[in-house]
C-alpha cells in the first residue's frame, strides 16, 4: 500500500482510531490461508501483534548480561568441561555490587550465565558434581544464582537465566535421550527455586558427545518445561519469544522486522523451511514483502542485540571496556533500531564488576542521560539533530518507509528517510533549526500508527583509544614469513635470531565467507627442524558469531626464530590464511 501520510509537530503522538480492517489481530504467528495472494499477505502481516510477554520484553530496552564462571578463572572463552571445579574460588563474590551498577547504569534486567558450555553449575545442581558445590568457595555451600536473586529482589531488578544446552563435561551428552533428562532437570531446578524468572535463554550450541554423536536437542520439551514453572517468561535465541539480531557485534539491521517468516529453531521443520525461503538469523533481509510473498506464516519474533562491554564474554585482565562512543554507537544500532540491548559485563576473578567497566558504564549511562533529556518537540526555531520515531504496537509494524521533514526557513526539507519504525527509531543528520517537523509515511501494510515521539539535539562522545593489552607487537621483521594452504593451513614466521615471544593475536576478516581458524596449534624452534609444541588452549570459541582479535598469552614467554601456527580446523568452506591474520606478540616493555 502506497501511501504518504503527513504528521506535523502539532499532533505527533495522537494516533489514528482503529478502523473496521484493525479490528482483526492474530497474537504473535499466523497461517496464511492457500487462497492468500502477495497483496493478502502484506495485510496480514500488519494485523500481526506480539503476545503480552513479548510487549513486556520490548519495553526494557537495556538489558544486562553477566558471563561468570569457571572460565573467568581458567581465562578462555569456552572452557572443556574438563576444568577442575576447584579452579572457582572469587574471593569477594559480591552480586548487590552487580546489580547495584547496572540498576544506576539504566539496566532493567540481568541475564546470568547459569551453566555456559563447559557444563559448571554456578548453583549446587543435584545433577552434576561440576558445580559450585565441589569448588572451595565458602566450603562448597555457596551459590550464585540464590545470591543473584536476592540481590535482583533487594534492588528491584528482573532476573533472567542462561542454561547452555551444549554441555562438554556431561558424560552423557551425544546420548540424546539420558541428556535431554539432565537438562530437564537442571532447567526444572533453576525455575522452581529461585523465585521469579522473566527471561531463559538457550543458545544453539551443539557438539559431539563422548559417544561421537551429536546430541540431538528436545527444544519443545525444554520450552514446555518453562512455560509450565515460568509462564511469563520469554524463551530467547532458540526460542519463538525473542529473536538473535543474528551478530555479536552491536549492531542491529537498517530494516528490522519484529514480523517475519524465519522459523525459530525450536522447531523441528525449521531448517526445511528457512533452507527453501534462503534465510537464516543473520540474512539481511527478514520480513520484506518478496519474503513475505514466498511465506506460508509468519512470526512476531522480535530482535535481542547481545555484545559484550569487552572483546571477550568473560572477564580477562589483559581486555578492557569500549569507549563510550563505541557504546554510544552501539546503542543507536540496536535500541535506535527496533531492538533490545543485551550488554554483557563479566564480573571478575574477585567476583565484582571491575572498577574500568563501573566507571565505563556510568559514562555511558550519563551520555544517554544527558542527550536523550532534553525533548525539543514543539520548540518553534531550535537546532535538532536527532529524531526518535516510534510505532504502536498494538496495531503491528506497519511502517516501510518513510522521510522526516523539517520547515526550514519557510520550506519544508528532508531530513532523513529510512525504513522500518518498530518499538523505537533514532534517527540522526545533520544539525538543522527547524520551525516544524513532519513525517511522512512513504509506504505502510495497512492504516499506519507511527509518530515522531521526540525530538533532540545529541552530541556523540569524543573519540577515546580503545584499551589493549599491555604486550606489543613484536618490532622486529622476519627473514621470512610463509602460510601454507590446504587440509590443515598454517603461518610460518622465520627470523634471524631467537626473539623472546609472549603470544600472538589472531585478527580475523570479518565477514570472510572463507571462515575464520577455530582450533589451532603452536610451534616453536631455533634451526627449523627441531620444533617443540607451545602449551595453548587451542581453540577460538564463538568466533564465527564474534569475529573479533583474538589474544593468546603464553603461559610462558618463549625464545624462538622460527614460530609455526597451525589451524586444526576452520570454519567455512574455504578458508584462506594470509600472514597479515597474525601479529606475534613481544614482552611488555
């Protein structure tokens, strides 16, 4: 449906009374009929409304992440389930302090990372003995979610739970049907005895078991499992609440559909039906009409925007938070852009939100405090340089396309254009007096409900130099250096004499369709021939989802001319090393 529809500043958030062809609403998915042509289907799609848990979710806007685990201890990113659960030991584990930051930093919510992939238990699960109760923290009676929560209830803070469904210590997992119990079981704990719980998020990890199967998940069943302890909480990620933005990056899309024909992966059909429609969680394109044309349903299925306040999910003490622009960024690409931020802060090795991160956080809650404040709406003659658009949606996304106007000296100019409204769109451009505003409505799927809510004058944060570790690249240059294609492709560097080397960073190509190195292994030596294996984790975990530098330190400075990095394994089909991935890392000076 074409259309222009013009809102001036004097009536912008009075919106249109329901007519005869709002009165049909199908809550968060419908079927279409076989008799439904393109033309039906835009109309459907726009009577299509969220249910009343995801209203809920949509209106939080910030939320919080906290990865802690064994891992902050072990410092990797995706542990074995190997770990020793004597290896957790904060020594002033303090969860009022976590809340207490992230309530003052603007945050409604806190998602904790309950059980990540490595299979411990930050509670004393009756499940497993890889948990907090084997650990000497508090003499094994200790347990974080119950601390969390009453913290979360001390502060007026929601809590939300992460159960990784992939777990590497369990002995059972790959036997699809003995480990589907156990996480039943695990999940059935977390929501029975810690009071209320307003988000539960699964990712789709999934891996072999010791048996060399791959574990085959019963999504229905968990998902039944949560909304018969938890009806009013969201199922996320591997869920058909809330939806993966389909990056760990910040970044939401320019055109973001709360409606789409993606089927959620919890699923089973899902893959068949994706596959034919060309799509997946991180496809650009998700609720176009063409898409929309080729569907038989579609979902509400609205879009969460997880990154992390680090380069890593947890914490490591060589890593430190982005600049406030960086965040300032990020939260115009995802709460400017019809999603919820899901901002991770790691607590520490201590067991505390670090100092940097506190103080990062309370900058950028003050940026927003003091940018988005200041409403200039129906001030006559003042200087903007920022719209904030939002749709009711109650009514659907309706919104195509649109363009901001701005009475300018007696003529109406364009200020922006963009596509979809949603929840909330932040709009900036160039800084502008105007005397008026409009908004034009270019295209919509039926009668449209959209509005300019405020208007702003936002000054972006200085340019601030990320934080690096204190190891720097080595300065000398190499006789020689050398990758080798093929099954298993390696970096080689040669130089004249033994240099003393601490580690190196891996920097992937973002966005490389090749794949990125997964599991690697080093090699040093001084004539050659003679090489000797470095001790390593050896393995890059999420980096396909989170292409970003990757550090490995040494747990031991080594002295070597020659050094070789082997990739074990890749992901993509083609990957393709070049000797720019690698920068060898020297002694702080």
């Amino acid at each position: 449906m074409k259309q222009i529809n013009n809102i001036c500043i004097g009536a912008l958030m009075t919106l249109s009374a329901v007519t005869e062809a709002d009165a049909q609403r199908y809550v968060k998915e419908l079927t279409f009929p076989e008799s439904a042509d393109s033309i039906t289907k835009i109309e459907m799609a726009g009577q299509l409304v969220a249910n009343s848990q995801q209203k809920a979710w949509q209106q939080r806007e910030l939320t919080a992440f906290l990865h802690f685990g064994i891992n902050t201890f072990t410092d990797r990113e995706w542990g074995d389930g190997k770990e020793s659960p004597t290896l957790f030991n904060p020594d002033n584990l303090d969860t009022d302090q976590w809340v207490r930051v992230l309530k003052d930093a603007g945050f409604s919510m806190v998602i904790l990372t309950a059980k990540h992939h490595d299979g411990f238990c930050l509670w004393p699960t009756a499940t497993t003995g890889h948990s907090v109760k084997n650990s000497p923290w508090r003499d094994g009676k200790g347990d974080v979610v119950a601390d969390l929560r009453q913290s979360c209830d001390k502060y007026g803070m929601k809590l939300g739970l992460y159960l990784s469904p992939w777990d590497r210590n369990a002995e059972c997992y790959g036997d699809s049907p003995r480990y589907n119990d156990l996480f039943v079981a695990q999940l059935t704990e977390l929501l029975t005895n810690y009071g209320k719980i307003d988000e539960v998020w699964f990712d789709g990890a999934c891996g072999e078991g010791p048996n060399g199967k791959k574990q085959i998940y019963d999504w229905l069943r968990f998902r039944e499992t949560m909304r018969r302890l938890q009806p009013e909480a969201v199922l996320a990620i591997t869920g058909d609440d809330v939806r993966w933005v389909g990056n760990e990056g910040g970044r939401g899309r320019e055109t973001e559909w709360s409606v789409t024909p993606l089927v959620p992966s919890i699923f089973s059909y899902a893959d068949s039906i994706n596959g034919a429609l060309g799509i997946n969680a991180m496809s650009h394109d998700l609720g176009s009409r063409s898409l929309i044309a080729k569907a038989d349903k579609l979902y509400w299925w609205p879009s969460e925007v997880d990154v992390s306040i680090r380069p890593g999910w947890f914490w490591h003490e060589n890593e430190h938070p982005h600049s406030v622009k960086r965040l300032a960024e990020i939260y115009l690409e995802s709460v400017g852009r019809n999603s919820v931020l899901l901002l991770n802060v790691p607590p520490d090795n201590h067991g505390r939100i670090a100092e940097e991160d506190v103080t990062r956080l309370q900058d950028f809650h003050n940026w927003i405090q003091t940018n988005f404040r200041d409403n200039k709406t129906g001030i006559s003659g003042t200087k903007i340089n920022t719209v904030v658009l939002t749709e009711d949606l109650d009514h659907g996304q309706r919104v195509e396309s649109f363009d901001v106007m701005g009475l300018v000296e007696g003529n109406w100019r364009k200020l922006t254009a963009g596509t979809t409204i949603g929840k909330k769109r932040i709009m900036m451009f160039d800084p502008v007096t105007v005397d008026d505003l409009r908004l034009d409505i270019i295209s919509s799927r039926g009668k449209h409900h959209a509005a300019i809510k405020e208007t702003f004058y936002v000054v972006m944060p200085d340019e601030q130099t990320e934080y690096r570790s204190g190891y720097p690249a080595v300065s000398e240059k190499p006789l020689a250096n050398s990758v080798i294609s093929g099954k298993k492709p390696s970096y080689t560097f040669v130089y004249e004499k033994p240099l003393t080397l601490t580690g190196f960073v891996y920097t992937p190509k973002v966005d490389s369709e090749a794949g990125y190195m997964y599991r690697y292994c080093v090699f040093v030596s001084n004539d050659g021939k003679n090489w000797t294996e470095v001790p390593v984790t050896g393995e890059f975990g999420n980096i396909e989802a989170n292409p970003i530098p990757q550090q490995v330190i040494f747990d031991k400075s080594v002295s070597a001319a020659h050094i070789k990095i082997v990739c074990n394994e890749h992901t993509g089909r083609a990957f393709n090393p070049a000797t720019n991935d690698i920068t060898l890392l020297a002694p702080k000076r």
